[in-house]
C-alpha cells in the first residue's frame, strides 16, 4: 500500500478524507476557487501550514480541507471498481466507513518532513471543467518533485479527482494494490486490514 503514502506525502497535502462532509475548520476556507491554478496553490499551501501545528489539530484540519476539496465518492468508487459489482451494499458500505480513517492512520504522521515544503504551479492545462495542473514540489535540500493534479469544477468550487506523482498515478496504483489485496484475501479481509489501520 506504499502508493498513497508516496502521493499525498510528495503533493504535501496529507491524507484525503472520504468522510462525510463535516464542519469546515478556518484553514479550509483560505483556498481560493477562482481558477484550477490558485485551487492547487492555496490547497497545497494550506496542507503545508497545517503540518507545522499541533498533530492531532493538523488531522482534523485535513479532514475539514480534504472533505471539502477532494472528489472523495469518485475517487473511492474509482479504487474498487472491479469488485463494486461483486460485493453487497454492506460491504460497500463498511469500505467507505473504513477509508479516511485508514488513509490518516496510516500516512498522517509521515507527513511531518513536508512541514518545510513550497510549492509552485508551473502550468495549467484546460480542459473544459477539468484542468490539469502541474506543480513542483520542494523541500529544503531536496530535488523538486513534479505533480500533476486533476481538477474539476463542481457547483460548489473545484475537487481534486487524481493525483499523479513523479510518475506514479494515484488512480491506477492504488486501485492496483487493492485488486491484489482482494484477489488474495477477499473484500471483507480488506476493509478489515483497512480497519486495523485506522
């Protein structure tokens, strides 16, 4: 499972919260959604400075940040659309329960190198409501990371719906390991393992 660590570590933006919507925190209301460029910028920027608090303030910061800025339904749907046919509407329903807590749990205190990190948006690419916006992502004496996030735009502002990584795109990697991990040990055994995490 080392591809979401990877991701949301080098993007500095923590963990995605497939939570239900809950209450905005203050840091959540300083992104910008004027344009998929300032999104991406005031996001990332925002996940930097949570990283410098209190750790268990900054998880519920990026809860409040995540939940409201990420396309968290799609992006789940998306990691287990193989078995979405296969499985029952409890079994979907425990997979979606289990995932913030599993995300956070297990990648959160990892984060805490990028508290120092920058970030510059180096080009947009539009595509009508989406865009994909490159970015480069820096920490003192480190070789920049590029990444590339897509973006869309929803009636209520821009929602991140991927991440791709030095290379490595969440979408597919990610699905990728939770299809191993199924085929090994089953659906129920995942969202287990997922629990234990959390």
């Amino acid at each position: 499972m080392r591809s979401v660590q990877t991701i949301f570590a080098a993007a500095g933006i923590a963990v995605a919260s497939f939570a239900a919507p809950i209450a905005v925190a203050p840091a959540a209301a300083a992104v910008s959604n004027q344009d998929p460029g300032r999104f991406v910028q005031s996001l990332a920027t925002t996940g930097f400075g949570a990283l410098k608090g209190d750790r268990a303030a900054a998880r519920g910061k990026f809860r409040s940040l995540l939940a409201q800025h990420f396309a968290v339904d799609a992006i789940g749907d998306r990691l287990i659309r193989r078995w979405r046919p296969q499985i029952s509407q409890a079994q979907y329903a425990q997979y979606k329960a289990a995932f913030p807590n599993f995300i956070i749990g297990t990648y959160a205190d990892r984060l805490y190198d990028y508290a120092d990190a920058s970030i510059k948006v180096v080009r947009v690419q539009n595509q009508g409501a989406n865009a994909a916006v490159l970015t480069q992502v820096t920490r003192p004496g480190a070789r920049p990371v590029n990444a590339i996030w897509s973006v869309t735009k929803t009636p209520s502002g821009y929602k991140v719906t991927n991440l791709t990584v030095a290379g490595v795109n969440l979408a597919v990697t990610q699905s990728a390991d939770f299809n191993s991990y199924v085929q090994k040990n089953g659906f129920d055994a995942l969202v287990k393992f997922m629990k234990s995490r959390g």
